[in-house]
C-alpha cells in the first residue's frame, strides 16, 4: 500500500526538483541582465550607446522575466498535483487497508461460525433424548464414564401406572377386560388397598416368574399375563417393579 504513495510522490517530486532548478538558473539570468540593463541605461545616458542597444537589453530582461513567471507558475501547477494526488493515493492506501482489515475480521468471523457450529454439532450428539415425556427411574452410568452400547437410563411413563398381574393358566379364562381389581403391598410399600381395573389379557402362557409366599404353591405352574389400569396412579408412581398381590373380581363381566 505504501509503494502505491511512492509511485506518486517520487516521479513528481523529481519533476519539482528539475522545476525549481530551471527557476533558479532563469533568476541568475535575470539577475544580470537586469545589470545589464543598469549599465547600459547609464553608458545610454552618456551618449556612449545606441538606442537599439538600450532597447535590445530591455527586451531581453522582460522576456527573461516572462519565462521566469511562466516556470514560476508551472512550479505551483506541479506542486499542486503531487499534493492532490498524494491525497489521494494516500485516501486509496487507508481504503485498502481498512478493505483489509474487514476481509481479516470477516475471516476470522467465518472461522468462528464454523467452529461454533462444530461445537454445536458434537454438543447435539452428547446429549440424550427422550423420544417422550416421562420419569427417570435408574441411571446406570455415573458422570464422566465412557458411553458404548450399554443402557444409559431406565424411564416411563408414570402418570398411567399398570399392574402386571400373573394369572394361572387354569383360571385365565375367568378374567375379562372390563372387570375390577384390588391391589394390595406385600411389603407394605403402601398401606391402603388400591383398585384398578384389568385393561388386557395376554395371550401368550409363561413360566411364573414370581416367587410365592406359599410354599405349597407349585413355581413351575404356567401364567398368563393380565393387564391392570391403576385407579390411584400417585400411590404407586414411584414404585416402579413393586411385588403386589392382586384380587380380580371374575364375577363381574
């Protein structure tokens, strides 16, 4: 940007260099035909020259005089234009550097977006989503553990609590959606007797899975498993995998 300033400004002061050189040697030229002149005028007076030669020295000084007006005016003409187009050059050289420096900020401004947006994206992959609104029930890993292919959390949905009764084989045929249920801890998990209200009968037979307080009960008998809505879903809402003991009223239906 400063070789842009210097192109200008050296061609130009060269030129007003070799100007006011011209200047000086036209004043010493004037200087002494004006003494000249001076001798000539008295030599005039004295009757020792010629009219001619009085007229031929004013000639030569008023002419001098004309070409030192002219280079004195050429000078201020040549001045003026390197002051003018210094201006401007140096107007130029600020407009380029500011240019360059917004192309820098603008650079550094697109760096930064892409690395924000790189942050966002890893941050966006670190985080887990549920798919649904529901309540964490077991977390598995603690902070700062590697994750792999293992369960982060479990979680449901406890607003809608559902009891799974297991229902023997024998007696699933007696059971029917519609019909009403009492729900009672085993452990005294909660006191009052709950009730609900079977949603569904499932239609696959399974080993019972549960353990009987009865020891004469048989552990290899086969179950069905009935589906029972909750009446008073806050009781229970943290008790998730509660053992309970369930009376289905076959009665009804």
């Amino acid at each position: 940007a400063c070789t842009r300033v210097d192109q200008v400004d050296m061609p130009q002061t060269e030129a007003i260099r070799a100007q006011r050189a011209s200047i000086d040697s036209l004043q010493a030229q004037l200087d002494l035909a004006q003494l000249d002149l001076g001798r000539i005028r008295d030599l005039y007076g004295e009757g020792a020259v010629s009219q001619q030669a009085l007229d031929r020295q004013l000639t030569e000084v008023e002419q001098l005089q004309s070409e030192l007006a002219s280079a004195q005016a050429t000078l201020a003409r040549l001045e003026a234009t390197q002051t003018a187009d210094l201006e401007n050059a140096t107007a130029q050289v600020s407009t380029a550097e500011a240019g360059l420096r917004l192309s820098q900020v603008e650079s550094g401004v697109t760096s930064a977006e892409r690395n924000l947006a790189l942050a966002e994206a890893r941050l966006a992959l670190s985080v887990v989503k549920a798919p649904t609104e529901g309540q964490i029930l077991d977390i598995y890993l603690e902070p700062g553990e590697s994750v792999a292919e293992q369960r982060l959390l479990s979680m449901g949905n406890t607003d809608e609590m559902v009891v799974v009764a297991e229902v023997y084989e024998t007696d699933v045929g007696l059971v029917e959606p519609g019909q009403s249920a009492q729900i009672i801890s085993r452990n005294g998990a909660f006191e009052q007797t709950l009730t609900g209200t079977v949603e569904q009968v499932g239609l696959q037979i399974f080993k019972n899975d549960i353990l009987d307080d009865d020891p004469a009960a048989n552990a290899d008998a086969r179950v069905v498993e009935v589906s029972i809505a909750v009446d008073q879903d806050e009781v229970i809402d943290e008790l998730t995998n509660l053992q309970v003991d369930v009376l289905i009223d076959v009665d009804e239906g």
